[in-house]
C-alpha cells in the first residue's frame, strides 16, 4: 500500500473511534433530542469501509447518511470521517498499483490510450471545493412533509457534504488521449461489482456526460481534504463533477468511453429522471444540475429550552448559482428574518449561518429555513413530485419542542 494511502487510513481509524463523547458544546447550543441521543459505537453498513459511529451517521442498507447536527461546530469542509457514502454495492479495496484508467470508443481519433495512477499523479494538478449530494437527498420529506409515496433510500437531509478535491481535469486526459472534433458524449465507469436489482443485472455503474461538461470543470480526483481518497470515496480515482447530481461523480473510475454518439446506461434511462402524474409518460430527460437547500444542525424533534437564547445554526446551499441569501422562520413560516452568513458564498460551495432564537413560550414548534441564490432561485413552498424521490427542494419544515 502506498505510504500517504497508510498514515490516512490510520489518521481517519483513529479519528473515527475517538470520536465520542463529542466535544463540548458551548453554552449556547442546542441539546440533541433525547430519542436520537448520539453514541460512538460504530454501527456496520454492508461493504463499507470505514467505521460508522452513530454520532455521526445513520446506515440506510449500503449506504451511511451523514447525521446533519454532528456537522455543527465544524469547518466549511466535511471531513472524511463523517461525509456520507453512497454505494450501489460494496466498496472495493483497489491498490494503486495495480489501478489504471483506460480511455477508449469512437470519439478518439486514435485506438484506446491507458494511463497509471503515477502517470496521471504526473500531469498538472488542479484543486476544487465542491458540494457533493445525492439526487435522493431529503427524499423521505415528499412522505413526511408533503404527503406523498415515494421509492428509494430514505434519505432525510444527510446524503450531501462537502471537501476540497484535487486530482487532473478530465479535459486534459481527453486531449491527451486524441479527443476528436466528432465527440458528443464520455460515460466513466467505475470498478465496483455490477448492481444487480430485482433480478436484473445492470453491470458496474456508469453515466454520460456531454463533452461540454467534461471539458468544463469536471475532475478527475486523487485527493479529499489534502489526503488520499479514502477507499469509501473512491480510492484511488474518481470523477467530480459540481454541481450536477452525486451519481454523475463515479467512484473507483477504471475505464472512460468515449463516444461520436449519445450514450445511455441505466443510470440515466431506468433511474435518474423525473417520473409520475407531473412528468411525461416516458420520463424527463435524464437529471443533470443538482437543485437548492438549506437545513438546520438540530435533529428532528430536538427539545429546547424556553426563555433561553439559543443559537441555531445551519448549512445553506445551489448547485445554480452562490448563496444570496438565508431567511429564517421560527413560528412556521409567518414570518421571516435574514440569519448571518459565516462564509463567503462561492460557486459549487455551501455556507454556515447563524441566528439566535429565544423561544417564550412552551409547545410544539416548527422552524423553516429559506435559501436564495444569486440566480434569483428561491426554495419554493413545495417540490414537484416524482415517483424516485428526486431533488427535494422545499422549505423544510423542522419540528421540536420548546419546554
């Protein structure tokens, strides 16, 4: 194993298994709810990697969901010990040694071009904080907030994080692999073991990309947060796409075809899209650009204390355009106020807020957070339904209790 890939494994281990009891909070935080109480017993998800305390994660069948209240206190920046994963099957321990990208099909004027991990470490570097979240990220809230049945991971708000990316651009390994003029679409393809659902096997997971977008700001990337990829997200190579859906950034990436016509898979056909009573019969197009959201670092159904300054805190975030702003309701949406932003916004990157709420009386409460981007785009009262539960966007409704 390399010896950078070693000393992180170690340094995230031994992070991950100190990680309780959590650091103290400061005077003017909020308690968690004494139903969701956080512990640091690691729990196990089927084929990850990494340990999963329940301080800071929730396994949902191959998938961890990232708790969204042990993001507060921390940096702009999810550390790998607590972003979530996102696995189709399990996570495969590839050395780097025996890794290579292969680059082939009909949109290269040549025959396919191989590059080592070495080679490609060898070629200009590039570095991208990004935001990175599942297509289905706050799909259970179309159930609990809108009334409506759909299928899929029971995501609530925890299938999104975000790190500071480094690897090559992807439009350099094109170029040096003979890109042709007649190029239209590239589909990656990672090394996990083929998905096989319902009886049907679709193969290992790919999705294609317009040349426009990989020759844009996609990366392929080597390094999460000034450390190898961890071996849950994607080690040693995988795709970064911003701002577009999570399934678009292929993890362990080994082969990347390139094509002089459209490509499919079922990742952009069968799943991927818009279906039901508001989509035409076939489905939408295939989903690209992720949506917008805000939430709060408190669990659903927290208790609170009345008559006692509280500061709540949050994430805010549009894959369209930087946070304008953050409106914040505390009396379930009558009305509204502007929280303060912690961060610059910047493109294809959240920011922190703050604002303090003294709750006066005792009861059930709701509190509602609100982006807008500097597109103008605003997160709307209630999202569009779709029968797979894709990119919830509405205000969310966040419940506790003020004793």
């Amino acid at each position: 194993m390399h010896p950078a890939r070693r000393r992180s494994l170690l340094k995230l281990t031994a992070a991950s298994l100190a990680a309780a009891p959590l650091a103290p909070r400061p005077a003017d935080a909020l308690p968690r709810a004494g139903a969701e109480a956080a512990t640091a017993v690691p729990t196990a998800a089927p084929g990850i990697v990494k340990p999963l305390p329940t301080a800071y994660f929730t396994v949902r069948g191959t998938n961890a969901e990232s708790r969204f209240d042990a993001f507060r206190g921390t940096g702009p920046l999810t550390s790998a010990d607590r972003f979530f994963v996102r696995n189709h099957t399990t996570t495969p321990r590839i050395d780097e040694r025996d890794w290579s990208l292969t680059v082939w099909g009909s949109g290269l004027d040549g025959g396919p071009v191989r590059f080592g991990y070495g080679e490609l470490r060898s070629l200009p570097s590039v570095t991208r904080t990004a935001v990175l979240e599942c297509a289905g990220n706050g799909r259970t809230l179309f159930t609990t907030q809108q009334g409506q049945p759909v299928s899929g991971t029971s995501w609530t708000l925890g299938a999104v994080g975000a790190a500071r990316w480094r690897g090559v651009r992807l439009r350099d390994v094109l170029l040096r692999a003979g890109l042709s003029a007649a190029a239209v679409e590239v589909m990656p393809r990672g090394l996990d073991a083929p998905f096989v659902s319902e009886g049907v096997d679709h193969g290992r997971v790919r999705r294609p990309l317009p040349v426009a977008k990989a020759l844009d700001d996609v990366l392929l990337a080597y390094e999460m947060n000034g450390e190898p990829l961890p071996y849950d997200h994607g080690y040693p190579v995988r795709v970064v796409v911003p701002s577009w859906i999570g399934i678009a950034s292929i993890k362990w990436v080994g082969d990347i075809e390139v094509s002089d016509t459209p490509l499919s898979s079922p990742w952009n056909t069968r799943f991927y899209r818009f279906f039901g009573d508001a989509h035409p019969p076939e489905g939408s197009a295939p989903l690209t650009r992720q949506t917008l959201k805000s939430a709060i670092e408190l669990p659903f159904g927290a208790t609170v204390a009345a008559g006692t300054t509280h500061r709540l805190t949050g994430r805010a975030w549009s894959a369209h355009a930087p946070v304008e702003r953050v409106d914040l309701s505390t009396d379930g949406g009558v009305s509204w106020r502007p929280v303060s932003l912690c961060d610059t916004p910047r493109r294809d990157e959240w920011v922190r807020w703050s604002a303090p709420w003294c709750p006066r009386s005792a009861g059930p409460a709701e509190l509602l957070t609100r982006t807008t981007d500097r597109a103008g785009n605003t997160q709307p009262a209630r999202a569009v339904h779709n029968t797979q539960g894709y990119l919830f966007d509405a205000v969310v409704r966040h419940p506790v209790t003020v004793e």
